[in-house]
C-alpha cells in the first residue's frame, strides 16, 4: 500500500523585533550620532537613555553590549538618593533595556535566557504602570510560550496583550499581535481564523505605514494561499513581500521571502531555482546569526534533497537542523523535522528507524497541537498493513468522510484543548 506522506517545509514567519529597519547609510550615521553623545554625555540618565537607544538600532551582535550595561547603569541610579524623583523613567529605561536583552537571546534560541528578562521588564512595567509595556512583555512571552507548545499560556499571554493594546489604542501593537494570533491558529489548522486575523493586522499596519510589519504579514498571507492550493496568489504575496523587504533592506526579511518563493518554485517543479533560493536565504540567516531561521532553512533544504533521492544529504540537512531546534527548544520545529527524518528513511525503505521518528514525531505533536504530525503518524501505522489493491482503493476513495470522522474521533483528546 502507498503512502500519501505530507512532506513538512516551513515557510517564514515574522514577529516584533526590538530593531527598526532603516536604510543602511542613515541606520550607521544614526548609531554614530547616538555613539558621539554617549561618549561626550556627563550625566548618568542621558548615558541610560543613550545606551538603551543604540541598543534599539544597532547590530544583533552588539545589542548585548549596550542593553547589559544599561541594566547594570539604572540598578545603580535607582538606588541613588538624590535620583528618586526620576525613578519612575529609569525603570522604563530598565524595562526596555532588559526587553532588548530578552530580544536577542531569543533570536540565539536561549529561550531560558529569554523568557528570564522578558518576566523581569514585565515586572517592572507593571510597577510603573506602563500599559503599553507591559503588553509588549505579554506579547514576546506569548511567543516563546508558542514555539514551546505551551498552547494555553501562549493564548493566554496574546488574549491579554490584546485587550490592552485596545484599550490604549496602540494599533500597532495590536496588529502585531492580530499576526501572531494568525500564525497561532494557523499552527492549529484553523485557517479560517488565521486568515481573519492576518487580514485585520494587514489592514491595520497599512493604514499606518509600517512597512517591515507590511512585509511580514504579507509573507504570511502567502502562507495561507499556497496552503489552500493558491499557488499563484500565494507567489505575488511572496514577491510584494520581498520588494518591500529589499526597499527597507531588512536582511532577515529577505530571506524569509526568499525562502516562501522557493517554496512555490519547488511546488511548481522548479527544484534547482528552489534550491539556489534556499540556499541564499542560508546565507542571510547565518550571518543574521538568526538559529529558527538557519534550521528551517536546513529543513526546507533537506527536503529537496530527499525529493532528488540524495538520502544522505537530506539526512545530513535534517539532522543539523534537529539539533538546532532542540538547542532552542522549538518543538513546532522538532515535530516537523524529526518527522521528515522518518519520511527519509521510509524512502530507504528502513522501517524501524522510521516508525521510531513517527513515533517521536507524534509525541511531540501532542505537545504542540501540531495536528498535521499526528496525521502523519495515523497515515504511517495504516501504511503498514498489508492489503488487497481492491481493498486499499475502497478505504481510500469511497469512504474518505468516514475515515476523517475517525480521525477526528481519535484526535479528540487533543482538538479539546484547543475549542
């Protein structure tokens, strides 16, 4: 009996970044600018807002650089007598510095680290009352929450940041928190939802001109397209997407874009275009030093590889991939690679070793609500009997409704957690 095998890519997703995009000659004079009256600056407050400012726009690699410091600065101040009456904007100083500090040590995958500065600025902005801080703090635990399949924390987080957003009118906020919704239900198969939500947050960030916003949810309507069979709608999506990312010259972005063009190129039979657009989108995330970005992009890699037959390359892509993902915990990611990694060896024709992946592929579905890997495993178990042609073409065509029915019925456990 022939399987039918989902073979799991993974197109780019966007979320809310500490760094703002600005064209590159104007991104160096500004930090040059901010560099020269750090460095001439007498007073301990200014060179507390400077620092967390340079923090804001300057490169990954040295936002640590400024934002720990500046941590370490406002500790100081606050306990400074003669400061009290400014203790209150010291704290948000703090606050955004230790939000930069928690914004990069995500991007490395230090989730742990992470979420450690992210509770603390949360913390603070609920002592001072900075409403919109605050969702903000909600907003990026909600996303680590995510990625680490805690499902009703995740929901939880964005439910709350949302309704503050609202209620400060911070559109904004809002929008990037209708995205991260989108991406939520999408990872849930509930299309429906996440394409409502997209759609409201697009809306929202054209109405306000943010474009990096513009790019990401655009990528991700793309997503959606091409899931529903909308190859073409999906592949202008894409490509107005990476325009934007181009014109604002947002490296990560870029590649994002380039990733879901090679996603189409793939599906359109286009393999070696897909790959040579997989590869850059590497390229771009290595030097980012972006570790979800580099294991999809290994991920989509190896799946080409498998789909050229070159197994042992695919392996390779695969694996380097899994240990990334568990490196930063992303169990949405160890779910589809790991079950990739059994696709593969279920091409080789290795059973053992790819019943053992399905079986580890499904475990971590249940974690995350990943349905699809759930199906896969369904798919994979059903695939070892041994039937009549007669029989296999009467499971599969007649009584399709009948054996989703089941489906749904065996799932049922888990799409509870999530209605």
């Amino acid at each position: 009996m022939n399987l039918f095998i989902f073979l799991f890519f993974l197109p780019g997703f966007f979320t809310v970044s500490a760094q703002t995009s600005t064209p590159n000659g104007e991104h160096n004079r500004t930090i040059d600018s901010l560099n020269a009256l750090l460095s001439s600056s007498k007073h301990d407050t200014v060179k507390l807002r400077l620092m967390v400012e340079i923090s804001e726009v300057c490169e990954l690699d040295d936002i640590l650089k400024y934002a720990l410091p500046a941590v370490t600065l406002a500790d100081e101040l606050i306990i400074n007598d003669s400061l009290q009456k400014e203790k209150t904007k010291i704290l948000k100083y703090k606050a955004e510095a230790l939000n930069n500090v928690g914004y990069i040590y995500k991007k490395l995958g230090k989730t742990k680290e992470a979420l450690k500065y992210y509770f603390q600025c949360l913390k603070i902005n609920k002592e001072i009352q900075d409403n919109s801080g605050y969702a903000t703090s909600l907003y990026n635990i909600g996303f680590i929450f995510s990625n680490q399949g805690k499902i009703k924390d995740a929901l939880d987080c964005y439910t709350k940041s949302m309704k503050i957003q609202k209620e400060i009118g911070d559109e904004e906020g809002y929008a990037y928190s209708l995205n991260n919704l989108g991406g939520f239900y999408r990872n849930q198969g509930r299309i429906k939802e996440a394409l409502d939500y997209y759609s409201k947050g697009l809306t929202m960030l054209e109405k306000i001109g943010d474009k990096p916003g513009i790019a990401g949810l655009l990528n991700n309507l793309g997503t959606i397209y091409f899931e529903q069979g909308q190859i073409q709608e999906a592949l202008n999506y894409y490509e107005r997407s990476l325009k934007i990312q181009q014109e604002i010259g947002n490296s990560e972005g870029i590649a994002s874009s380039l990733n879901n063009i090679a996603f189409v190129r793939n599906k359109q039979g286009k393999t070696q275009e897909a790959l040579k657009n997989y590869y850059k989108s590497l390229e771009l995330m290595e030097k980012a030093g972006n570790k979800e970005g580099i294991a999809t992009m290994l991920n989509n890699i190896g799946a080409i590889f498998n789909k050229l037959g070159k197994f042992k390359n695919s392996l390779a892509c695969y694996e380097k991939s899994l240990k990334i993902r568990k490196e930063i915990n992303d169990k949405f990611g160890i779910a589809t690679t790991t079950n990739n990694i059994g696709i593969v060896y279920l091409s080789q024709k290795r059973f053992n070793l790819s019943e053992e992946y399905a079986h580890l592929s499904m475990q971590t579905a249940r974690e995350t609500g990943y349905i699809e890997n759930l199906l896969f495993g369904l798919v994979f178990f059903l695939g070892k009997f041994r039937l009549h042609p007669k029989v296999t073409e009467f499971i599969v065509f007649i009584p399709f409704l009948l054996l989703f029915e089941f489906v749904l019925v065996l799932l049922e456990p888990f799409i509870e957690q999530f209605t």
